[in-house]
C-alpha cells in the first residue's frame, strides 16, 4: 500500500534503472498514457528488482525451474547462458515490450503494460553448479515450521522467473517468449499464476488491495523512501566470494491456499479479531484509520486486549518477533476447483528481505508458536528461496560476477 502511494505520488523522480525503461516505453517515444491502464511504474532505489517498482502490478506469473546438464560444469553452463538469454530479453522487453520482437506473437499490437522481469536464483542452483562456497548463509535452506503442509513438486526450483504485468495477454506472451527461448536448459518445475484487482475495477489505484479472505493485506511494509528500507530489504555484501549479492535482496516464496468456505463461515467480528483489523477499511482494532499504529497494549472494559493475543498482526509484529522486518507482496491465486471439489485458490505469498534468517523465519516461527487465529483458514502448501542479484539495466547480465 505504501509502496503503491509512494509511485503515485511521484516519485518516479528518481526513477532508475528498470523503472526508467518502463517509463520511457523505448525509442518509438510513446506518450505515458502507453503504459494506460497500467500507470507509470516508479522504483526510488537503483537495483531495485522491477517486482518491487510500484505500482504493483495487477497480473504477475512465478515460474521455478530446474536446470538440465550434469552436476557442477553443465549445470553451470547451463545457467549462464539461461541468465544471460533472460537478462537480455528482460532488457527487450523492458525497453519495447514483445511486440517488436517476435513476428505474430500473441501481445502484436499492444502496449508493454509495464512488463516487469525479475530473476531469482535458487539454492539448489550453487550446490548443483559446484558453487556452495559462493553461497550466501542468508540463502541457508528454510527450516521446517509446524504449520507447513507442503507439497514436494511445488516447492524449491534452481531459477525462478518472475514476470509481471498489467495485462494477461501481454503477460502470457511474455513468459512464453522467456522460457520458450532456454527450453533446451531448462524444465519447469512449478509455476502460479497470482493477480490483483485491476485498474479497470480501483476506484482509487494507490489504495491497498485486498485478498481473496477481503482483507486490506499489505498496509504495513516499509518504504523504499525510508531510512530503514535498505537495511532491512536490500542484502549487504562486501566485495569477494559473496559480492555477486551485494545490492541483491532475499526472497522467499509460499503458495498459501486458503479455506475459503470456512472462513465466510465467520461471523465478521471474528475474521476481524482472527487479524485484529478492521474488514471495512483495514484499520487495527481500536484505531480510526488504516494507517494507525496497532496499540497491542490497549485493553477494553473486560480487560481483553483489544488486539487479540492470537491475532495476526499481533503475533506478526516486531514487538512480537525481535524486530524482524519483510517486505511482503501478495497476490492472489484462483485456479478453479480440483478433481475432488476443492477450491484450488490462496495467496501467492512473496517476502523480500535483507536476510530472512531475520525477516521471514523468525516471524513464520512467531505465528507458528502464537497459535495464529487465522491458522486453521489457511494451508502452506508450497515453499521456495531465492537470491535476486541487484537489476541493473546497463550492466552485464544478472549474476555474471557468479557465473561469468
Ligand atoms: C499483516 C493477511 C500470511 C507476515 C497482515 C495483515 C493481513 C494479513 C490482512 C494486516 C494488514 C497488513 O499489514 O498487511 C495474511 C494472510 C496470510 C498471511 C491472509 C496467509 C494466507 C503471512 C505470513 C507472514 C505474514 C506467512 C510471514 C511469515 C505478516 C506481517 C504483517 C502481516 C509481518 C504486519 C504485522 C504488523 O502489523 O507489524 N497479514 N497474512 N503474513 N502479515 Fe500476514
């Protein structure tokens, strides 16, 4: 939500790098209105990965592969030339969008609706390329947690693909073009497909957005322009065997279903106490408005406290959890109702931090250990981890310093 205002209130000043690419929309000179209905896109920090630009977009596709090739040499010549076809094309199409690129492909004719390409590296990738010792312990597997319920085939990937945009088709056709072009490197391992509500439907597109439980989800996340941004989302790295990060930033990534049926079940007052905020217009409980500090000490008449103890925000919080710090994006997922009449939709969680031995772990662990209220509603059913190396559009391609 912040992230979202901060682009429309301009700061594409100091709109670097990707950012700057999409603005410009390439050397035809579009007018801005180009990009309609997918509003400028500003990133305020040079690095920043195009996932983390605002706007958000309304459509975004997270791809995990795998690599082809034997252990060590193959896998990493495998994955140099998939990073430096990807860091390439991203380029393309950060600068013309597809439609220029491919004769009769699918997105001919339209904009680039602000077509985003972020690259992510797994862990996987190092130890399968003989790389471990040029593996960052920020990108130290994840620990198991009580509340996972994973599914093997939609966890890990050596590579994740990370493409977003304001329009499906543009999208579609962008990844297409993106794994079409390393297919001979590369198997797809899992992929979801994850959206929000589009400028077509906001009635005011800075606003926070809700997810699929209608929960405002996103109101606390720091902000590129804050002091403590870097830090706590942007990885520090001195030069040598782990400088290929320096600049980059973490980000872990769960494939969140939720029970959608159980959860309407509940009376409202209590999906807001299960979050400790407001269903209405996202305001913690006891505060007016949605950008409120949560008073996690306020008790009502009764002597409750007027948070919750098992509530989300309380138990997510840094009061709660050593100061551990996460920039979450959601998007959310509907892929329809499986074979046994399931409903088949959730959240496609991402959280982007400086280290998530420090951001994500420590906060999962917290609601794990909290009995977080909005537990029983939701089903961690897929888990990933990457380094995203720092975007950088003029130079070399993404993590040739590891691989190059
Ligand atoms: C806050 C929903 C999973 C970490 C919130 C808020 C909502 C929400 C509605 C309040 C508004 C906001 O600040 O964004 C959900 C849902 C989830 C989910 C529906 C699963 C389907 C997670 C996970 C984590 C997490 C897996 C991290 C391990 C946080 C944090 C906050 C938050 C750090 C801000 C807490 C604060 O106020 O300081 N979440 N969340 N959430 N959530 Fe979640």
């Amino acid at each position: 939500g912040l992230l979202a205002a901060a682009g429309a209130a301009g700061l594409t000043g100091l709109a670097t790098g990707a950012a700057a690419g999409h603005a410009a929309a390439g050397a035809r000179a579009e007018p801005d209105s180009a990009l309609a209905p997918a509003r400028g896109r500003a990133g305020a920090r040079e690095g920043l990965p195009p996932a983390l630009l605002a706007p958000t977009p309304a459509q975004v596709h997270l791809i995990a592969v795998d690599l082809r090739g034997e252990e060590g040499d193959g896998v990493r010549e495998a994955a140099r030339r998939v990073l430096r076809t990807w860091s390439r094309q991203a380029r393309d199409l950060h600068g013309h969008g597809l439609a220029d690129l491919v004769e009769g492909a699918p997105s001919r004719g339209l904009l680039p609706a602000s077509l985003g390409v972020t690259l992510g590296l797994g862990p996987s990738l190092l130890t399968r390329a003989g790389l471990a010792d040029r593996r960052p312990p920020q990108l130290e597997d994840l620990p198991a947690f009580a509340s996972d319920r994973l599914e093997p085939e939609w966890c890990g990937g050596d590579l994740l693909l990370h493409v977003g945009a304001e329009d499906p088709l543009v999208l579609s056709s962008a990844v297409g073009h993106l794994l079409g072009a390393v297919a001979a490197d590369v198997r797809v391992r899992w992929s979801l497909p994850g959206f929000q509500r589009s400028a077509a439907a906001a009635r005011d597109p800075a606003a926070t957005p809700r997810n699929l439980m209608g929960q405002i989800d996103g109101t606390v996340n720091p902000h590129p322009s804050d002091a403590v941004f870097g830090p706590q989302v942007l990885a520090a790295h001195p030069a040598g065997p782990l400088g290929w990060m320096d600049g980059g930033t973490y980000l872990v990534v769960r494939r969140i279903r939720m029970l959608l049926d159980d959860w309407f079940a509940l009376d409202p007052a209590d999906r807001e106490a299960a979050v400790g905020r407001r269903l209405s217009d996202g305001a913690p409980l006891g505060g007016a408005a949605p950008d409120d500090l949560a008073d996690l000490s306020a008790a009502g008449d009764d002597g409750d406290p007027v948070i919750p103890r098992d509530a989300h925000i309380r138990l997510a919080s840094p009061e709660n959890t050593l100061g551990a710090r996460m920039l979450r994006r959601g998007f959310s997922y509907d892929l329809g109702w499986d074979a046994g009449g399931e409903r088949r939709a959730g959240l496609v969680f991402t959280a982007w931090q400086a280290d998530p031995r420090a951001g994500f772990t420590p906060v999962q662990r917290a609601l794990d250990e909290g009995g977080d209220a909005l537990g029983p509603f939701v089903r961690h059913e897929g888990s990933a981890l990457f380094a995203v190396p720092p975007a950088r559009e003029e130079g070399p391609w993404t993590a040739h310093d590891l691989l190059g």
